[in-house]
C-alpha cells in the first residue's frame, strides 16, 4: 500500500462540511478529488494535513484521514514561525508517508523537499499559477528564494497543462509531467430555460480584475450577473449568509469592488459558496465570465463545461483550450467581450452550441476517473525507482 499525504493548508472546510477553512481555490479541491478516489482504491492509503480551524487533531471523512497542521498568522514573528515549522517537521514523521504532495506557492515546499531528503521519501510539488512557471524563478526576495530551494529539490514537477510544461522546460531546464484538473463527469439535463445570469466567480484579487465583469455588467442593464467573490465584506451588500472569507479583513480593493456592486440594480453579490453548492450556479447561468490576467487552469471553466455553459474570457486562455474551440477568448478586449456576450445572449442556438462545445471539451480531457488513474501511476513509479531529482541550472 502507497501512503500518499497532500499539504493544503485551506482545504479542510472540502472535507468536512459546515466546516470552517480558508480560502478555496482550485488547488485544493483537486487534492479533495484526488484524496478521496484514492481512498476507494486498496493500494493507497491518502492523508491530508490542514491548517488549524478548531478541528481535532485527527479526523477522518470519506475514507481519508485528515491531520490538523500548526498554521502561523501574518503578525507572528521569526521565532514563533520557526516555532511552527519545528512542529510542522515533526507532523510530517508522525503522518509517516510515502509521497508527499505539494501545490501552489508556499514556503513549505522547502521544508516538505527537506524533510523527504532526510528520511528518504518522494516528494511531488503541483504548480497552480502561471507565475510558477516563469515569474518566480526569476524575482528576488526570500519567499521566492525559499521556494525555489524547496522547487529544485523535489523529485518531481508536475504541471496542469502541456504548454505549461514546455515553459517551464524553458524557463528553469525542470523536465515536469503534466496532471490536468480533473471533474467527475457526467451528462446531466441542464435546462436552458432555467439559465437567468451572467456568472463570474473568483477571490476578490486585484489580478482577478473584478471590475471588468462590473464594466460588463453596465452595458448590460437589463440581464442579471452574479458576482461569487469570496474576500468581499458582507457588510456591502454581499449575501450575508454565504458571508465573505472567515477570518479575514476584507481589503481596500475588496471593499472598493462591493460598494461599486452593491450601487448596480442588474448586480447580485456574494462573498463566498459552499464548492459543493457552486455547481448550481454554473447550471442556470447564460454564460460564464473570466477576466482574470493570468490563471493556471481554472477550475471554474471545468464547472461551467460540465454545466454546458458558454465560456468567455477576457485573456486566459490555457493551453489554447478556449481558442479550439472550448470557448471564446477577446484578446483582452472589453468591447469584444461585450460583443460575445451580447451573441450568446441574443441568439439560444448560438448559446447551446457553444455551451455543447465546453461539455465536449471537459469530458474529453478533464474527467477524473482518467486523471486519478494518471497520479496512481506517477507515485506508483515514483515509490518504485530511484526518481532523478527535478534540478535548475
């Protein structure tokens, strides 16, 4: 049996619902997809280690065994953040795994690489955002310098997409194996007579570029868009029940992207929805809207596939994906998203073969059921060769 053990930190709130976490990403829900698939297959045994949100220290859900992690806060100082990583070190011996899972930015991919060295473990690090690939390997500072310690020394990289892949080929000499984001996938019945917005979900990030989605919204007063941003204060008019992120001030550009929404009669705001919830809002949208500068692989546009729901985006287009034909890119031209939008709003037929067109796309290359089979055989190998170490020149 391979024990396999994912580090993420916000993703106890997708295991244990009702739960409170962090702020979800698509990082972590596809380590709560993968960790709970491998829970149903004999020959792997997934533990998950995740920050501290008043759990108990030890919890298990849906097959997979949950280890609470001390999380530093942003005030504490070196001492108490060297006193966390100490006992970080000493979760990793007690959890006792085989392959070690990394994702994202985070410092601990340094501790994590040390630590497998140490004790003669695997460890694989998942990039999550495009300025892994480039961005990071080149800009100075000691967060960046300790990833890349923790980067160069894991035993293997891998990557959400082949383009991806081949930048970071380029960009840092690191050969990575690519793992797409995967989905359950099925064709369910989506009525298009229940479709009644305009969809943007995302953190409420500067990078995220909320405010072109409220431009969007304005020239069209007539339609309904729902704006999911979780960091947004619910004190602005955002649904307090959904609430903005547990814990967290919101910041000045969050409030500023409230007030701004909160002023539109056409806008509905949330600050946040249960992933488990989400998917019903991808169902009855018309379209959903991207306009984000950069991405690594929305998730969101997986959810909006398997709901049949036209794509359009502002810039991102991943791997080509949206340019072949999964949806529709505007080359970061506002009027030409509008003039999408306006298309497949106007025209049904028109809106039903491109919503058909993301579905065709997800289940041929996002199901999960092929990507669990692809990470079983990566640590499988992994756990069974001596894996050469990712290196940089």
């Amino acid at each position: 049996m391979i024990r396999v053990c994912f580090l993420s930190t916000h993703a106890y709130g997708l295991f244990a619902p009702g739960g409170a976490g962090g702020e979800i990403g698509g990082a972590e829900v596809q380590f709560r997809y993968l960790a709970t698939e491998l829970a149903r297959d004999k020959g792997f045994q997934p533990v998950v280690i995740t920050g501290e949100f008043g759990q108990a220290p030890v919890e298990e859900h849906d097959g997979v065994r949950l280890y609470r992690a001390p999380t530093p806060r942003p005030s504490d100082g070196p001492l108490r953040r060297l006193g966390h990583a100490v006992r970080y070190y000493r979760l990793l011996r007690r959890v006792d795994a085989d392959v070690y899972v990394t994702t994202a930015a985070t410092t601990n991919i340094l501790l994590v690489a040390l630590f497998c060295r140490r004790h003669g473990r695997k460890h694989v690090h998942r990039t999550a955002h495009e300025r892994e690939i480039g961005e990071l390997h080149r800009r100075r500072g000691l967060m960046p310098a300790l990833y890349r310690a923790g980067f160069r020394r894991a035993d293997l990289i891998v990557t959400q997409h082949e383009a991806h892949r081949d930048a970071l080929a380029r960009n840092t000499g690191v050969a990575a194996r690519v793992l797409r984001n995967g989905f359950p996938v099925a064709d369910r019945p989506v009525a298009d007579e229940g479709r009644r917005h305009v969809l943007w979900v995302g953190r409420c990030l500067p990078w995220k570029r909320p405010e072109a989605f409220l431009s969007l919204a304005a020239r069209f007063p007539a339609h309904t868009f729902v704006m999911v941003a979780p960091g947004v204060p619910a004190d602005h008019g955002a649904d307090a029940s959904q609430g903005a992120a547990r814990g967290a001030p919101a910041t000045s550009f969050a409030r500023a992207i409230a007030e701004r929404a909160t002023r539109m009669t056409n806008v509905r705001l949330l600050g946040g929805v249960p992933f488990d919830a989400a998917q019903d809002l991808f169902d009855r949208a018309l379209a959903f809207v991207n306009t984000s500068e950069e991405e690594g692989f929305p998730n969101t546009f997986l959810q909006a596939g398997l709901a049949k729901t036209p794509i359009v985006s502002l810039r991102v287009d991943p791997a080509g994906a949206l340019s072949r034909g999964a949806g529709h890119v505007c080359g970061d031209s506002q009027d030409e998203m509008a003039r999408v939008l306006a298309l497949l709003l106007e025209n049904a037929a028109e809106r039903r073969k491109s919503g058909a067109a993301a579905f065709r796309y997800v289940s041929e290359n996002h199901d999960l059921a092929g990507v669990v089979e692809e990470f079983k055989r990566i640590v499988t190998e992994l756990t069974r060769r001596n894996a050469p170490r990712a290196t940089a020149p």
